[in-house]
C-alpha cells in the first residue's frame, strides 16, 4: 500500500535551457565564422592591382558615373572638390575584397549612435568610425526636431554616407583615387551636354534647390545658350555638392536682386503674398490700359472733332449734369 512508484524520467538528463547570454555568444561566434571565412576567400583570391586600376578606369569612363563622382564646395573663400560616394563606392566594388558596413548601434533620447566600417580583408587594414547623430535638422528657419522614423533613417543615411566615403578613401591607396577622379574629370569635359534640352535639366534640376537662371547665368558671367563644357563641368560639381548636402545655395549663387520700383517690404509667403501680387497684377494692367472717361488719353481724328460750344450751350449741358 505504501509502495512508491519510481518515476520513469528518473535519472534522465535535462538539456539546460540556453540564456541571453549564450545566444550572444552563438551569434558572436557566427559573426567570428563569418569573417574568418571571408578573409580566408579574400586570401585564396588576392586582388590584381594592375587589373583593379583597369576596371576602376573603365567605369570612370561611363558618363552617368562621372556626373556624380565629384562635388565641390567652399570653404574659406577657396572651392573645395573631392571624390563623392558614389565614386567611392564604385572603386571598393572595383578595387575588390573590402568589406564595408553602415551600422546604427544604438538609439535614445533622439540621439542615434552609428558606426562605419570599411575593411581591407586581403590585407587585414581596417578604418572605422563611430560617431553621434542628433535627431535634428537645421535649416534657415532655425533647428527642427525631427520625429517621422523616416526621416530620421534618411538622416542617419546621410550622415553615415559621409564617413563611409571617408573610410573606403583611406583604405584604397590616394593615387588610385587621384587617378579616378581625373578620369571622371576627362569624362566630364569630353561628354559634355551644351545643348538646350540639357541646359532646361540642368535649370529643373538647379531649381529643387532654390536656384532660378537668373543666378546660374550670373554665376557663369554669361547666358546659359552659349555656356562652355568646362562651365556645365563646374556646374555638375555645384549641383553634387548640393544634393550630399556638403554645402547650400547661397555658397554658389547670389541671391536675386529685386526690379527696380518694387517694394522692399513686400510679403513673401501667406496670404499677404497673395494679395500683394493681385494688386501688383491690376496696377500693371490699368497701367498698361487708357483710364475710361479720360478726355486726355483719347485722340480723335481732326476732321471728327466737334465744333466749338457757345456760351448758351455750355449752359445747357451745365444744366443737364
């Protein structure tokens, strides 16, 4: 009656259950696998320089390529120009065996933490960069803070795009980048598009950025029709550094100037704006039109005209009116 049963699982060993810790562990050891494996594929298959040069080259040649492959800005009263990451990301695909990588470690209390990485896995030379990203954006009217997750992804992006290119430059050797760069250059002067319909793109495309052909044609010192290809190469490299955002319009062009006899204190936006420009509407059409009932500004032909009034008849009228 008091027997006890002995339970069947007796003695049997119990699988422990994994913690956080050890999955950390398994995928820091894949990462591990990962990489050793990549680097012992970069080592089986080592790069040729002379052949990497040749492919870097040969793209530099294509013309959709060179439009983007160098920006310009100004710093100092100097313009600045370098190779953008677009061209820098064609030479890692080129060059070969470099691992690159974008990666936002943490986010908090609207500051995100990035970190760049550009890895040479022939060689072992690694360039990377940790850096901070507030979640705002500054414009003219002052800082914004931004909350859409788009717009933050976009802005991590930009900001994580630009030390990228810094990382890939430092791993590819400069004289290969100097040689890519005047290859783009060359490829720039000689593709060249002075035509009207490039010139319309070209002002479309200015115009994103608030820049009207009134502020390229001054900035070129003559009409947009008869620009030189060395000037639309100028301009190709104000429009990359535009679109990056390494610097603004105001950097380039300078700003309108307003017509003669305009007011200076005249609304730009809201509805002021708009009532300002319907009053400036109907002044230049009653300017443009003779007053009604304005005996000055109707000429009659000589053999029309009425005969004089006698005083008996100016009366009259007097009377009538």
């Amino acid at each position: 009656m008091n027997d006890v049963i002995a339970s069947p699982f007796e003695g049997a060993q119990i699988a422990a259950r994994p913690s956080g810790n050890a999955i950390a562990q398994t995928d820091q050891q894949r990462a591990i696998a990962e990489v050793q494996a990549a680097m012992v594929i970069a080592r089986m298959n080592p790069r040729d320089p002379i052949a990497a040069m040749d492919r870097i080259l040969n793209a530099c040649t294509r013309p959709t390529l060179a439009d983007a492959a160098v920006y310009q800005y100004s710093k100092g009263g100097a313009d600045v120009s370098g190779p953008s990451i677009r061209l820098a990301e064609a030479m890692a695909q080129q060059w070969g065996n470099i691992k690159t990588s974008v990666r936002e470690l943490e986010q908090s209390n609207g500051v995100s933490t990035v970190q760049t990485i550009a890895w040479d896995l022939e060689t072992g030379y690694q360039c990377d960069k940790v850096f901070h990203v507030p979640h705002i954006r500054y414009t003219r009217q002052g800082a914004k803070r931004l909350e859409d997750p788009r717009d933050i992804y976009e802005l991590v992006a930009n900001q994580g795009s630009r030390r990228l290119r810094a990382c890939i430059l430092s791993v590819i050797p400069g004289d290969v980048t100097e040689a890519a760069v005047n290859q783009c250059e060359a490829t720039m002067r000689t593709k060249a598009d002075t035509s009207p319909e490039a010139m319309a793109k070209m002002v479309d495309a200015f115009e994103k950025f608030g820049v009207v052909r009134e502020q390229i044609e001054k900035r070129i010192q003559r009409r947009i029709d008869a620009i030189q290809p060395a000037q639309v190469v100028s301009l190709k490299k104000v429009y990359a550094s535009l679109r990056d955002g390494m610097s603004s319009a105001a950097d380039w062009f300078d700003p309108v100037e307003a017509p003669a006899g305009a007011a200076s204190h005249a609304p730009s936006t809201g509805a002021a704006a708009a009532k300002y420009a319907i009053k400036k509407r109907q002044a230049a059409a009653s300017s443009a039109s003779p007053a009604i009932g304005s005996v000055d500004s109707i000429e009659a032909p000589a053999d029309t005209m009425p005969p004089p009034l006698h005083d008996e008849d100016r009366y009259q009228i007097k009377g009538t009116q």
